[in-house]
C-alpha cells in the first residue's frame, strides 16, 4: 500500500512545491502549470486508450475528466501527507472509477 511508502511521509515534489512557493514566484509558477499541464496529458491519453478498448464510458468529456484525474492524484497526495490515511484516498477513488466505467 503506498498509504505506507516514501510519498505518504514526505509527499510529492511537484504538490510539495505547488503547495509551498506557486504563488510567490511567477517563473515557478509557470513551471509548475507546464508540469500540471503534463500529468493532465498523460490522464488524457491513458482515458483516450481506455475509451478505444471500451473500458470507460464513451460520452466522457475527456479533457474535463482528466482534470478531474489530475486533481484528485494531487489532493490524494497532500492528504497522504497531512492524515497518513488511504481511507479518504480509497473512498474518493471508488466514486471516481464508478463515474468512468462504461
């Protein structure tokens, strides 16, 4: 279970910084947005992949939803750090998948 592992004591880089010092500096925070746009990316292709092979549903907005995706890991990574519990991790991630499945 990563609830237990390396990020769940020290967290992530990129929500550490995010949460930290983005609106303080502007060349970060760009930084920050290009990284953020990346993960979004990578959601939206692996969505694109699942919607061909018929794994999600095929009405989904799919740059909305991996938005949705790219919040949630986020958040689920500041929570890991500040309650060092998955119950909210696991509960969010059953509401999530249950609203992309075809």
């Amino acid at each position: 279970r990563w609830a237990d592992g390396p990020l769940a004591r020290h967290g992530c880089l990129l929500v550490n910084t995010v949460t930290e010092q983005a609106g303080q500096d502007r060349a970060l925070g760009r930084q920050i947005s290009l990284q953020m746009e990346r993960v979004e990316a990578a959601f939206r292709r692996a969505l694109e992949r699942a919607q061909e092979r018929g794994d999600v549903r095929s009405d989904l907005v799919l740059e909305d939803h991996a938005r949705l995706l790219a919040l949630v890991a986020q958040g689920s990574l500041v929570n890991m750090v500040a309650m060092r519990s998955g119950a909210w991790i696991e509960s969010a991630a059953r509401v999530v998948l249950n609203d992309l499945r075809a």
